[in-house]
C-alpha cells in the first residue's frame, strides 16, 4: 500500500476517497533505558534506545493506519501526517506516535 504525505500521487489518477484513516502507538520506555539517554543526552551524544523506540511506534501507527485504509477498500493513504508526544508525569515516560491521512484508491 502506497503511503504518501502528499495530497495527491504525481502520475497517478484518484478515483475514489474513502475518509480519515489513522494508527496510533503508545510505548513505555524501559527506566534503564531512560537513565543511559539521559547520560547521552548530557554529554550530546545520540540515544540508540529511543530513536529505536521512535521507529517501532511510528510503524506500529503506520501499519494501524493502512490497516483502516485497507478495510475501507483503499490502495493508498494520501496526506499522511504524524505526531510525536510523551506522556505521564514527570517529564513523560512514554512516547505516542499517532499517523493520519485519507484513505483512497488509486489507478493504476
């Protein structure tokens, strides 16, 4: 299934909309995982644990969201935006990942 942030995909004729679609991903990061970032985020170094956490739930939401489109007999998903959050107190100790977009089939 064709994902794209675009509104319309370049060559190609939209036949059909079918609506908003979207996935959404709520992963708890693992406290020794959250105490090695912070020691990297200090010294300004990258953290490995949430970039791949980041990845897993925006996949996860992805996945949710083509899954939608897929029911509602779509072949692509167009518009597609994603949001990034933490939550729980504290500073957040989980992360969320929710994707959106429309639902469309294409020709083609």
């Amino acid at each position: 299934m064709l994902v794209v942030t675009t509104p319309n995909i370049e060559g190609k004729r939209i036949v059909r909309y079918f609506g908003l679609v979207s996935g959404e991903a709520i992963l708890g990061a693992n406290i020794f995982k959250d105490f090695f970032a912070g020691i990297r985020d200090i010294v300004g170094g990258r953290s490995a644990a949430y970039e791949k956490e980041l990845r897993k739930a925006k996949d996860i939401a992805i996945e949710e969201m083509k899954e939608q489109a897929r029911l509602m007999g779509g072949n692509a998903v167009v518009g597609v935006d994603l949001d990034y959050e933490t939550i729980g107190t504290g500073g957040g100790n989980m992360l969320m990942v929710s994707a959106s977009g429309t639902a469309v089939r294409y020709e083609e």
